[in-house]
C-alpha cells in the first residue's frame, strides 16, 4: 500500500466527505451508511475555517482518511479524524495523528482534546497511545424549540461591522480567557460570519458580556435538518452564572425559533456538572453520549463550576 500524508485540498472535500459519512455510518451501523449526518457538513465547513490544519490519507491518488485540527488560542482539538472501511485496522489512523500531533506542538497549545465513542475500546486505545486519556462523559443533548420567542438582553454577531466587530471579538477574548488562560473562539466566530452557518449569540448586562454563544443553523452546517447547534457556549463566572447560562439557553432558542427550526442540539461534558444539572431542569434531553480525552489528563474547563457547552465532535 502506498500511503502518503499530505495536506487536505479543496479538490478533496467531495472524496473526503463520502469516507466520513461511510465511516460513521459502517461503525455505527446503519442500513445506507453514506446517509449518515444526511444534510449537516462537517468536512468543507471544517476545512474553510482552517485549509491549512486539515490532512489527508492519500493511497495511490484516492482518499481513505482524513482528520481536521482547531485550535482555539491555548486549547486545540481534532477530528472528526475518518478512514474508510477497507482500510481500517492498517495504521492509518496513527499516520494521520502524526502530523495531527506536530501541529499541536508547534502551536504549543496547554490542553488537546477529543471526542470519540466512550464504548469502543479500539478507539480509547488508539489515542491512549498518544498521550490522551479519557475523563468526563459529554452528554448531547436537545430540546424542542417553544413556538414563542422571548425577549432577553443579547444581540447577534451578524448585526456588527467594521470596528465594532474588532471591538466585540476583543471583548469576547476576555471572556473566554476569564474560564480559560488563553481561550480564543475567534476562530470559531469567524467561521460561522464568513461562511453563514448560523450566529454567534452575545448576552450582555449593562454593557458587560456575560455570556456567548456560538451556533450552526440548518442544512450545509454542522448543525443539519431543522437544528441549532450550540457548537461552543458560555458565561462568565459570578455570582449571577446559573440565571446567565439559562438566559444564554433562551437566546440560542429564539435564534432557532426566528429562522423556522424545530429543536436545539448541544453538548455538555458532565465534568461541568452544574451546567449539566441546569439543562436538563430546561428540558433538555440526552440522545447519546460519548467520552472527552485529554491530553495532559488534567482539567481544562470541564470543572463543576464552569457553565461550558463544548461537545469537540
């Protein structure tokens, strides 16, 4: 077999996003695998964000595999990391780590992160053997949308412009950093603007940002179908964050509501056990669950006390 590890171009996004869809759906084992995500994007909206932090398993000019790398200011995270079946249990997945691994070093990232199947012991295995270690669950969890829409004090990133959104991201750093030294979801923010996958929510309190919110909207996202996706979530930590959070909860929701759609999606690990508590007093309801590793094996914001919504699928 010759494989080679290169970067992921965008003449691959078509290739690359067929094995996805086959891998998950052949593990998962569904009847028509390739249906699987049916119409959410994962890959072309992973690899727009970052073209230069995506790789490719190349044997003989055809795609098996693929794996995205975000890195979010000190934190980073990869996947979904997909090879195809016929060439599962070959290494390739160690090989597409590799420079996965490179790359984090030469970010020089604190924490790196995953998310992958908690009942899979070749799973757990594989990225145990570099380095990771699985912690908390992560709960994804959804809820339908109330046909009202409420009022509350946020505003929609979309509604920026010019230095204003300079300002604003600035300001969202600060935020990010209060629960994490060095948290950036610029990248992230940008992604959903650039691409219009959706907004990014901002809950504010005379004139302090509490609290943001970061969602995929509908077909062609990470989202799919009729769903918000709460991609990545928080508020700030003080002595008002379990009212923040939920008021973080009814912008998300008045989003999905104003553009037509029938439910919330979002992922919580169960290390931000408060956060957990205060979904599910809200209605929302587990559909699976999978394990977060870490690597080093110590608390990033997965604490009790942190209000996170961060699934890293």
């Amino acid at each position: 077999m010759d494989l080679r590890i290169r970067p992921l171009l965008e003449s691959d996004l078509r290739e690359a996003d067929h094995v996805f869809r086959l891998a998950f759906g052949t593990f998962l084992g569904m009847p028509d695998p390739t249906k699987f995500g049916e119409d959410a994007d994962h890959v072309r909206t992973r690899w727009l964000a970052n073209p230069n932090a995506a790789f490719a398993a190349d044997v003989d000019g055809r795609i098996v595999g693929s794996n995205f790398v975000t890195r979010l200011g000190s934190f980073g995270f990869f996947g979904p990391l997909t090879v195809h079946p016929d060439f599962w249990d070959q290494g390739i997945a160690k090989r597409l780590l590799e420079p996965t691994m490179n790359l984090f070093t030469s970010w020089g990232v604190a924490h790196t992160a995953l998310f992958t199947f908690a009942n899979s012991p070749k799973h757990v295995g594989l990225y145990r053997s570099f380095g990771y270690w699985p912690r908390f669950l992560t709960l994804i969890m959804s809820k339908t949308v109330q046909t009202r829409v409420v009022s509350g004090k946020w505003s929609r990133f979309s509604d920026m412009s010019g230095r204003e959104t300079e300002g604003v991201i600035e300001v969202c750093r600060g935020l990010t950093d209060s629960i994490y030294n060095g948290l950036d979801l610029t990248q992230e923010i940008m992604a959903v603007r650039n691409q219009n996958l959706g907004d990014t929510m901002l809950l504010w309190d005379d004139g302090r940002l509490l609290g943001l919110a970061v969602c995929h909207c509908g077909p062609g996202t990470e989202a799919g179908g009729e769903t918000c996706y709460i991609k990545f979530g928080m508020v700030r930590n003080d002595l008002k964050v379990d009212d923040s959070f939920g008021r973080l909860l009814d912008a998300c929701e008045n989003l999905a509501a104003e553009k037509g759609l029938t439910r919330v999606v979002a992922g919580v690990n169960t290390g931000c056990e408060n956060a957990c508590k205060r979904m599910h007093a809200r209605g929302f309801r587990t559909n699976f669950q999978g394990v977060m590793m870490l690597r080093p094996s110590e608390p990033a914001f997965d604490t009790p006390d942190r209000y996170v919504i961060c699934d890293l699928r």
